[in-house]
C-alpha cells in the first residue's frame, strides 16, 4: 500500500506539533496526544498588541461591570414586560447592551 505524498507519517505529525509547541520530550516521558492548537493563538507575537499591566486589568474590570450592568438591565426588562415601565427598561438595556459590545470590540481591535 502506497502512501500520498502530502500526507505526512504519524511521527512527522508528532515531531511538527512539538516543535510548535516549543515542547521538549524527555526519555521518561511517554508520548502523550495532544490535541491541535493553533500556535497563533499561543504565540508572544499575537499577543504583544493586547495591553498590558494595569492597562489591560482597568478594560477587563470595565468590560466585566459593563457585561454584570447589560445583564441586570436586561433582567429587570423582562421582568417590567406588560408594565409602563417596559419601554423605557428596554431601552436602558439596550444602552448598555450596545456600550459593552463596544468595549468588547475595542479590547478585541488591540
């Protein structure tokens, strides 16, 4: 039986991922599978334009209050649904809704 030429052996495969991985095999340690990760995603490069230190602390802190605010708006407008005071819930939680998906795109364009 005859392999394709593109489709590496099992061991090629292996050696590839560890080495971008940049994971070091020890004799003791037995080879273990290892599920496909994107380097990208691990790399220092892609992560060298999101902020750092207290910067980065401060947009998460807001974005997380932002989210916990989005939601308890969006609660109580269920809630207050049937009331006179539905419309105007409605659209505080779309206020908010629309603030933190913004803050979301900023943390995600640096």
């Amino acid at each position: 039986m005859q392999r394709s030429p593109l489709t590496p052996s099992g061991s090629a495969m292996y050696r590839h991922i560890m080495a971008c991985l940049r994971v070091r095999r020890s004799a003791a340690v037995l080879p273990i599978a290892v599920t496909t990760v994107h380097v990208w995603f691990t790399s220092r490069r892609w992560c060298a334009g999101f902020p750092q230190g207290s910067e980065a602390s401060a947009k998460l802190l807001e974005l997380m209050d932002a989210f916990s605010e989005a939601r308890e708006l969006i609660e109580e407008a269920k809630e207050s649904a049937g009331t006179v005071y539905a419309a105007e819930d409605m659209q505080e939680a779309k206020e908010q809704t629309e603030k933190t998906l913004a803050l979301w795109r900023e943390l995600q364009t640096h």
